[in-house]
C-alpha cells in the first residue's frame, strides 16, 4: 500500500509564498507519476499541477502557471510544490496524488490511484 502525506499549508497574505510537501511511503514503484490537487466547498477537485518522477517532466494548470513549481526528491520520496505570488483565489485544501499509470490524462482526478489527507492553504487579502 501507499500512503501520502501533506504538510506545509497554512496562512499568508496575497502576494506572498508557501512551500507544500508530499512524503510517500509504500509502494514507490506506484507512485512514478505525481500530481497536485486543490479543492474549495462546494466545489470539485481541480489539478494544479503535475511531476513525472521518471523523467521530471511537469505540467501546470493555466492558473497557476508561473506561479507555481512542482519538483520531486527521489531520495527522499517528496515531491514539493512551491507557491508563490499567491492570490486570495489560491485558498484551498490542497491534495498529494500518486499513481503508476495515467489511465485518463494527467489532469484527471481519476487517474490517481493514491491521495494524501490534503492540507489547507488560506490567502488573505
């Protein structure tokens, strides 16, 4: 089994950075391909962004292009996305994702076999 977990949310003020961590544990040959997730109430779960640990290739969603980076850390099983100029629309519970095979894209929530229990992240005005 795989078990991922978040840390590194919390509170900033817009215009400001926050670093997210992903540790996985487990079955790492299940976790080749990463992804980060955002969900607000009432709302679906919205990709962010993506890592393929195989080979570093990355994809961003349009709304946080150049904003955000997601790079991973084999050694040390993390995977990091780092936040900067956020804005009051980044507020979310942001989620880990893992999965060995990308069965429905990369941006598609159903593609991920594995899911951390999330970390909230709040930008104020």
């Amino acid at each position: 089994q795989v078990r991922l977990v978040e840390t590194g949310g919390g509170l900033v003020q817009a215009g400001g950075s926050l670093r997210l961590s992903c540790i996985s544990a487990g079955r790492t040959f299940s976790t080749v391909f990463m992804a980060w997730f955002r969900q607000t109430p009432g709302k679906e779960r919205e990709f962010v962004g993506f890592i393929s640990l195989s080979g570093g290739t990355t994809n961003y969603a349009d709304s946080v292009k150049g904003r955000f980076a997601i790079s991973g850390d084999n050694a040390k099983n993390t995977v990091y996305l780092q936040m900067n100029n956020l804005k009051p629309e980044d507020t979310a519970v942001y989620y880990c994702a893992a999965t060995a095979q990308l069965s429905y894209g990369l941006q598609a929530t159903r593609s991920y076999n594995y899911w951390g229990q999330g970390t909230q992240v709040t930008v104020s005005s």
